[in-house]
C-alpha cells in the first residue's frame, strides 16, 4: 500500500543503539536514536512525533525519548510516574496511555497511567483489574483495550488470555 507508515522500535546488542525504523512507500531508513540503548520498552505515534516509553538497561529508564518525523530531530521529556519495563502503551486524542509491566525482573503492575500531550503532565488512571506485562494494548472507536500479557515478570509467569477495557470520557 503506497504511503503506508510504520514504526519499529530494535536494540541492537553489537552496538548499543536503539534504532527506531521508518517505513514508508516499501522501504526502510535507520534513525539513530542518540540516547542510550533499552529493552522491552513501548513505542507510539501522535501528532508527528514517536513517543518511546519505559524499558531498562540494568534499571527502568525514567524519560521519555521522542522523535519528531517532520523536523527530524530527537529530544527526552519526563516519562512515566513509574518507570519500568514490559508495559503497553497506546495514544488517543492527544494522550498517551501506558499501562501495567514491571520493575525489572519483579511481577506485573496493575498499573494505568496517561500522558497529556497538550499540557505535557501526567495521570494516574483507575488500576487494571488484572496486573500485565508484555501484553498488548490499543485504541479503537474511543475506547482503550488491553489484552494478553503474563501476570509474572516479562521472563516467567502465566500467560493471559483475557482483555479489559477502559472508556477515557467516563474513566471507567
């Protein structure tokens, strides 16, 4: 499909680089993120910049690091509340939701928290029912679904076969 775009958030072990790919017209370009290399961390897309969100080296990553797609320029921005690593993370109407993980190696959070792009403040959000990490989690016709995951760390724990959902107008 031409014109299509996407993003692919890779670490690369042999150099230490986070690449962010962009894909566009059936080609790949490598961007060079200048910050440092991270694991397991989420990536969205709103208003021409790529927000990426939590990971860890040896300890959760506290910032967030953005790339804007129109100016081709990077910069950091204070991340999530609380840092850590496996999360979810999705955007809608100028915010930008992350939800569960982990801290490294310990069990997923019940987490949900919401960045708002326009005020550049976060949130936290009502809990999941069910605590998740390195699970899935979008936006559809206004509403927010998480779904899939494991209730243990991003290494070990039962896997999940269950959604929620959650309404941003009601906050439920």
């Amino acid at each position: 499909m031409k014109g299509m775009v996407s993003w692919m958030l890779s670490n690369s072990e042999e150099t230490g680089d986070v690449n962010s790919t962009y894909h566009q017209d059936y080609s790949w370009t490598d961007i060079r993120c200048p910050f440092e290399k991270r694991r397991d961390a989420a990536c969205v897309f709103w208003d021409n910049v790529v927000y990426i969100l939590g990971g860890s080296q040896l300890f959760p990553i506290k910032r967030m690091d953005c790339y804007n797609v129109v100016k081709d320029s990077w910069y950091s921005k204070l991340g999530p509340p609380t840092p850590r690593d496996s999360l979810a993370a999705c955007a809608a109407e100028g915010k930008i939701y992350t939800s569960g993980g982990s801290e490294v190696g310990n069990s997923a959070l019940y987490l949900f928290e919401c960045y708002d792009t326009r005020t550049e403040s976060w949130h936290t959000k009502p809990s999941m029912l069910t605590q998740r990490c390195s699970h899935g989690m979008v936006e559809a016709n206004g509403l927010i679904y998480v779904c899939g995951g494991s209730l243990g760390n991003n290494v070990s724990g039962r896997v999940l076969n269950s959604c929620e959902v959650y309404d941003p107008a009601t906050e439920t």
